[in-house]
C-alpha cells in the first residue's frame, strides 16, 4: 500500500491484497483467532470498496472479491453484523457488470447465496425468497449447451433445499430441487469429478424430504445414493466427512423403522455406526456435528446392547460442552470489534 497511496489508480487493489493477507493471518497465525487482525481486515475492505473507481472495466470483479473477503471474515469474526454490507457490495459488483457480460450469471449466483445466508442468520424471510429468484434468473441466464450451466443449477437447486420457508409449499419445493438435481447430473460427462457432488445432493433432498414431509419412499434410494458418493469421494476430499454423515443419517433412520427381529436393523446399524465412527474421527468437525454422531452412536450402541461404546460416546459429546460454553461467551465480543472498525 505504500507503493499505491490514497489516489493511485491502483490503491483498492493494493488494499485488498493486503486484506486478503490480513485475514488470513488472523484465521490462520496461532491456534485462537486474532480479532484484531480480522477486525482490521473489516476496515482494509472497506477503504479498498472505496478507493475502487467505478469506471475501470475489472472494478466489478474486484468489488466481488471484496465482497467473498468480507463475508470469510465475517464466519472468522462469528459477526453477523457484517453480511448486509457484504451484500452491498455485492449488489454494487453486479451493478456495474454489463449485461452481457460472461461473469453475470456467476455474480447473480453469489448473490443468492448471500441473500439466502442473510435471509437465515438474520431471520429475514424477503431475503430468502430473493435468494430462490434471484438462483433461478442465475440459472436461467446461462444457455442449455453451456459448459458450466450445472454448476449454476446446482446452486438453484441447492437454495431450494436449503431456504425452508413456506412449509405448505415443501413438497413442491423439495420436488423442483430434486428435479434440477437429476437434470445438472445428466449434464455430466462420465468421469466428470462433479457426479459425487449431484449424487449426495439428491441423497441428501430425499432425506430432507422425509424430515419435513414424513414421506418416507425415498429412504431407501437416499441410502443407496449416499453410498455412491461415498465411494466416489476421495479419503482426501474436503467434503468426504459431509457425505459420510449423508450417509448415516438415513441409514439410522432406516434402521429405527425396520423391526429388531428380521434381522435388517442389525445389518443397517451396523453400518449407521460404521458411518458415525468415520464421522467423528474426523478432527475439524464442527462442535455442532459432533454432538449430533455422538449422542446418535450412543443410541445406536444401546439399541445394539453395547452400553460400554454408548457410554464412551456420550463422554465425549459432554467434553464438548466447555468448548460451546467458550465460543458463546466469546461471540459477543467479537461482533462488537467488527461493528467498530473503520
């Protein structure tokens, strides 16, 4: 930034990088999270937004980058303060993309998302039902043969599953979702690395249609689809612990339906704990999840006549309970740096 001062053409550019690494050494430089550091990447965004001229033809893919730094430092800050600013600044990145432009679609995309992350944390339904249409003009925008047009339904489709209001309507909605689900997969050359990425989705809308209908005639087929995408998942993916735990929870509820004595719910919570175990070994769980493998392994366990492995398993779901007690107390705090920065 010393190079590219207040009034260089290249001084929001200069900010941002130095956001970027800002961030990242706050979430990233020792084992708790620096909320100075995040708290002055709060202001170095926003004197890069305004040192940005709007003229320049790479303004609006700059203004998205902001826009994508804001909101990871947001989830470091735990501030929720922060999301109709980075929306802002996301509708200013679309606001100045032309038309025609080939990254449009992709912006209307990213403005969904965070239209539909606002719409949950801040519990404001206008935002959510923005989200849906605003997906789907994304979707709409990309024509039938282009190379990338699944991903974009994907997105549609995944807004759809997520965003729950309405709950007379959620048959409809989980039907379109699943519906565009198996139209993006279908668009998928064989091999193509996204098909584990479509097939846990469809496992997982079949799944969420029981939660919220009852209707249970897609168990069977989520189970058998989640299996898939496990086995397509690399050990080293990112999202493996996702979709094992994908797996599991139709699995188990599965096996709380089937009767003890044909022996099917034997075989299936065998494989629900299967399932679990590779869940809760992974060390970046959230807290969140692994309460929920714990407290489900140990009811599996005592359905298996295992009160030893239950035992085991409420334990550690009860270690976690310092650690939620820290991240609440400590939130506050920093929601509060992240409003008072620059």
């Amino acid at each position: 930034t010393d190079a590219a001062p207040p009034g260089h053409p290249l001084a929001g550019r200069a900010l941002a990088a130095l956001a970027c690494a800002t961030v990242w050494l706050a979430a990233n430089g020792s084992e708790e999270v620096d909320d100075v550091l995040a708290d002055e990447t709060v202001g170095l965004v926003r004197q890069a937004a305004a040192a940005l001229p709007p003229g320049e033809p790479d303004t609006p893919a700059r203004l998205d980058d902001l826009a994508s730094l804001l909101f990871d430092t947001a989830n470091v800050l735990g501030d929720r303060s922060l999301l109709p600013e980075t929306l802002a600044l996301q509708r200013r990145a679309l606001d100045l993309t032309p038309a025609d432009a080939p990254f449009r679609p992709f912006r209307l995309s990213t403005l969904a998302g965070l239209l539909e992350e606002a719409a949950v944390v801040l519990d404001e339904p206008a935002r959510g039902t923005e989200a849906v249409a605003v997906a789907r003009a994304a979707a709409d925008s990309l024509p039938a043969d282009h190379p990338n047009k699944h991903e974009l339904i994907f997105n549609l489709a995944s807004t759809l599953l997520r965003w729950r209001a309405g709950a007379d309507r959620a048959a409809d909605r989980l039907d379109e979702a699943e519906r565009l689900y198996r139209t993006g997969r279908d668009m998928l050359p064989p091999g193509h690395p996204d098909h584990a990425r479509f097939i846990s989705a469809l496992s997982q809308v079949l799944y969420v249609r029981y939660e919220e209908t009852g209707d249970r005639s897609g168990l069977a087929e989520a189970l058998a689809l989640a299996r898939e995408a496990v086995r397509l998942t690399p050990p080293d993916d990112p999202f493996r612990t996702e979709r094992r735990m994908l797996l599991a929870r139709p699995c188990t509820v599965l096996h709380d339906l089937a009767q003890e004595e044909d022996g099917q719910a034997a075989t299936l919570r065998a494989e629900a704990l299967a399932s679990w175990d590779a869940v809760v070994a992974d060390e970046d769980l959230p807290i969140g999840r692994r309460l929920e493998a714990q407290e489900t392994r140990a009811r599996l366990a005592l359905a298996g006549d295992d009160p030893h492995l239950a035992l085991r398993a409420l334990e550690d779901a009860l270690a976690q309970m310092p650690r939620i007690a820290r991240r609440w107390l400590t939130g506050p705090a920093r929601k509060d740096a992240a409003r008072r920065a620059p």
